[in-house]
C-alpha cells in the first residue's frame, strides 16, 4: 500500500520541482491559529507539514523553536490535542501530507500500538522521533508498518556511512538530512559540504531525501536545492509566530517566498 508521502514526492519528481516541507509546532500560539497556518501554508505551496509536539526539553532544536514549545506547553498543548488539530484539518484537506516531529518521552507516553491507532483514526502520516535510535524502535517499526504510516529518519554530516546505512534501511516516506552540525536554526551551512554528503547518501537510499535544519530564506533554499528532493523549513516560520501580528500574513509571505524557489 502506498503512503502519501510516497505519492506526493512522486507527483512532485513528475513535475520537476522540489518537496517543500514546512515545520511549526502544535498549538503555537493556540491550537486555532495553527489550524489556521497550516491550511495558509498549503495555499502558498507547502507539500507537506511537520508538527513539533510541545515538549519540555526538545534537545535538539535551537532558541527559536525551544520558544516555540514553550509558547505551546503554556497554553496547555498535548499530543491528543494534535491528533485533534490532525482531525480538523482533514475535514477540509485530505491531500497534504502530516508528520509528527518529536521526542520519546511524548510517544512511548501512550506505547506503540495505541499511538498508532490514534494516528490512523486521525489519518496521519509519518511519525519522525528525533531521539529515537533504529535499535530502540522496534515497536515502533512495527505498529507504524501495519498501520501504513512513514516513520521519517534524521542522518547528521558526522553520521557514519556504515550507520547512515543502517539507519535507512529503516526509514520510510523520506530521509532527513540534518545540513549543519548543531541545532535547527544554525546559520553555518556549508552547501558544498551538504551536497558531497547528500551525493553519499544516495549509494545507500533510494528515498527522497529533505534537507533541513539551516534553510531560512530563497537563498539558502536555492544553495542546496539541486541535490535535495525536497527542502525542510522551519525555524523562520516559528519566529514569525513569536513575533506576533497579523502572523497569517507573514506565514504566507514567507511560504510563497521559498515555494517559488523551488519551482
């Protein structure tokens, strides 16, 4: 059975362009504006969202997005809340793609199999875990495979290529490559670097692979955009929420941006 991630990348490969894959986080600054974010962003060209699920110490994010977390934890956000938000969104879009982003502690709150169900009653699709090595996700693995949901993958430039192998071949949906060593939001991308990397990476994937974690803006997209089947963006879009106003506006402006790049 085919997974929509799957579907969307190869629609997306057909027309030539590349995946844009936003990341906000649930319930940030209420669980209504990220309802309505999510639909403006698929307006302006998003194929596919990434919800963070608000977390206490989400290690591996930086200032921004640790913000956002803490924006959503205060207004009382929780994982039912964004199946919830998943639910909703679906009335009106069956189409786009989502993924739930987040730590261990959150997910094994409700273990494998009940996750699961959940995740198929609110038709999600891929799950990505970011402390969650392929040795302790054997449960995991397989609850999501029977109930057809992608569990999406990070690799680092310090990943070895005897473990970026292993880590891929159990991954689906789509690879995340992590194009900076250090936190989201770090602005010492090396595009040379991440396209040998990349180039390496292919020998053990068929996959698409998304590059993520140092893309702000039309021009970091455009460095790497050549050799990413897709491009992760999320940083930006969590400061544009903190800051406030008319965050709808900023949203779609700074959706557009990016998807016109990878046109």
């Amino acid at each position: 059975m085919s997974s929509k991630i799957k579907e969307v990348f190869s629609n997306i490969k057909a027309q030539k362009r590349k995946a844009l894959i936003t990341y906000i986080v649930s319930g940030d600054p209420d669980i209504q504006t990220t309802l309505n974010i999510m639909h403006c962003m698929v307006e302006e060209g998003a194929d596919i969202i990434e919800l963070g699920i608000p977390f206490s110490d989400p290690m591996a994010e930086g200032v921004s997005i640790q913000r956002g977390h803490e924006r959503a934890l205060d207004k009382g956000a929780s994982l039912h809340d964004a199946f919830e938000l998943v639910k909703e969104f679906r009335l009106t879009n069956k189409l786009t793609p989502i993924v739930f982003m987040g730590y261990m502690n959150t997910f094994e709150s409700l273990g494998a199999d009940l996750f699961m169900q959940h995740a198929s009653s609110s038709e999600l699709d891929g799950i990505l875990i970011v402390d969650m090595p392929p040795e302790e996700s054997s449960d995991f693995n397989l609850a999501a495979k029977k109930a057809n949901i992608d569990i999406i993958r990070l690799i680092a430039p310090t990943t070895s290529s005897s473990r970026a192998k292993k880590i891929c071949s159990q991954c689906s949906g789509y690879v995340y490559y992590i194009s900076v060593k250090g936190i989201t939001g770090a602005a010492n991308m090396d595009a040379v670097d991440v396209k040998n990397k990349v180039g390496e990476l292919r020998k053990h994937t068929e996959l698409p692979i998304a590059i993520g974690f140092g893309i702000k803006d039309a021009a970091s997209a455009s460095s790497v955009m050549e050799v990413a089947d897709g491009i992760v963006v999320g940083s930006v879009f969590v400061d544009l929420i903190g800051e406030g106003g008319n965050i709808i506006e900023k949203v779609s402006a700074k959706t557009k941006e990016l998807s016109e790049v990878l046109q």
